[in-house]
C-alpha cells in the first residue's frame, strides 16, 4: 500500500529502524531525516509542473519567482496555446527568463514554463509516486542510522555489538543502496 501521509513515513521509517517504542528517535527527529532525503529524491527525479505565466509590459523577462520549490526551467511555451507547440529560446537569470526573439511579447501575453520542482511530504500527502515512495524511506534510515552512530561515538556503549558499528554499517549499506537507487533515477532522467 502507498504511503501518502508524513505520519504513515515516520511509521515507516521507525519501524525499519525496529524503533517500535521510539526510544532512539524522536518524530522530529525522524521528520527532519525524510526532509533530508526528500531533497535528495527531488534532485535525481524533481516533480515536472506546468505553469502559464503573463508578460507584464514591454518587457522580454517573464518573472518565475513565484514557482514555489523551483529546481530549473526545461522549456517556455510562447506563443502559447498553438498546436504543435512553439517553444521560444529564453535565458534563465535569477528569477527571471528572457524572451529571445526579436520583440518583445505585448502586456498580458500569456507563456507555458515547463519546470521541475522538488517533491512536498505534508501531514496530508506526498508528491512522490507510489513506487518511490520505499526510496525515499530508505533515504530517511540511512541518514538516521548514521545520525545515530555519530551521536553514539561520545556516549558508553554495553552489549556483544557496539552500538556505533551497528548503526555505522548498516546506515552506511542503506546510504549505498540509496545512491544507487538516486544514480539510477538521474540515468533515466538523462542527468549523468
């Protein structure tokens, strides 16, 4: 089953870490190890959006800084609404894109911007597809693991196995088999 909620992920996640009585993490804890690797995900596999924007004035520059968690620009649709679809070479400056065409477009006309954002996990929902849902899961134990064992390395460890080298290892092999599955979603994305 999907995991749509931020409370379904701290489930998760606890229950990997075998955190069942939540004496090692605290949810905030947790929450900030899924942002950690929410980002991650969000650079190999960004979320593709679609936004009409209007030119203010006789101006070239189309202002994007209202695309909330913008990764980058792909393409700008202009004239906009023609089939097949014209895409207008543009500049990508700061918050702003300039037209690259002769004149500029007249006040009010409206572009498409094709840009990628990074992923939201809100108490409500995940932008992630379902079957990406268990990486980002991995992600987040993995930063937690090795959270951990630098937090154990100052503190008195008893028992067979020390505390440290077990959250070391396997929070380093869930950050390899992390990497490798980031590296396999930028390969199909073309980004390597």
């Amino acid at each position: 089953l999907p995991m749509t909620t931020l409370a379904d992920f701290i489930e998760q996640v606890r229950t990997d870490l075998a955190d069942l009585d939540e004496a090692a993490w605290t949810d905030a804890a947790l929450k900030q190890h899924l942002r950690q690797a929410l980002a991650a995900v969000s650079q190999a596999m960004p979320r593709q959006v679609k936004t009409t924007l209007t030119f203010a004035g006789n101006t070239r520059d189309l202002d994007v800084s209202g695309l909330a968690g913008r990764i980058g620009v792909e393409a700008l649709e202009y004239p906009a609404g023609r089939f097949p679809v014209s895409y207008a070479p543009f500049s990508a400056w700061g918050d702003a894109l300039t037209l690259l065409l002769d004149g500029p477009p007249s006040a009010g006309a409206p572009a498409v911007v094709y840009w990628t954002a990074g992923h939201t996990l809100t108490s409500d929902a995940c932008s992630l597809p379902p079957w990406a849902e268990p990486m980002l899961v991995l992600g987040a134990t993995a930063f937690a693991a090795l959270e951990q064992a630098s937090a154990a390395t100052n503190r008195v460890t008893t028992g067979g196995d020390s505390t440290v080298d077990h959250y070391l290892g396997w929070g380093r092999e869930r950050m390899s088999q992390f990497q490798q599955a980031l590296g396999q979603q930028r390969r199909r994305r073309g980004l390597l």
